[in-house]
C-alpha cells in the first residue's frame, strides 16, 4: 500500500499494489473485511476504485 499526499495535478490518496496473477477478488474480500490491518479506515476502502489490468 502506498500513500500519497496531494500535490498540485493531483489529490491525496492511496495506491494498493498486487503481485501480477493475484485473484483481485480474493483481496477485495480480504482487505473489506479487515481494512485497519492494511492501515485504511472503513471509509477509505469505501472511496477506493479498483482497476483490472487486461490479461496479457
């Protein structure tokens, strides 16, 4: 997890980075069950977008 402050051309926020080959399901899962063990509150995880990359 990477946080990031806001700066000029972009607001606060927060990068969580998954090894390649992840199942992003699982995570979300993990990760809605538990968010203050990865540092974000309940809020947080609920303002989060997550993004698939296409399969190569």
């Amino acid at each position: 997890m990477i946080r990031f402050a806001k700066t000029l051309l972009s607001p606060a926020g927060v990068d969580v980075v998954v090894r390649e080959g992840a199942d992003s399901h699982t995570l979300r899962t993990a990760v809605a069950f538990s968010p203050e063990s990865l540092g974000l509150s309940h809020e947080e995880f609920a303002s989060l977008t997550w993004l698939e990359l296409p399969s190569a």
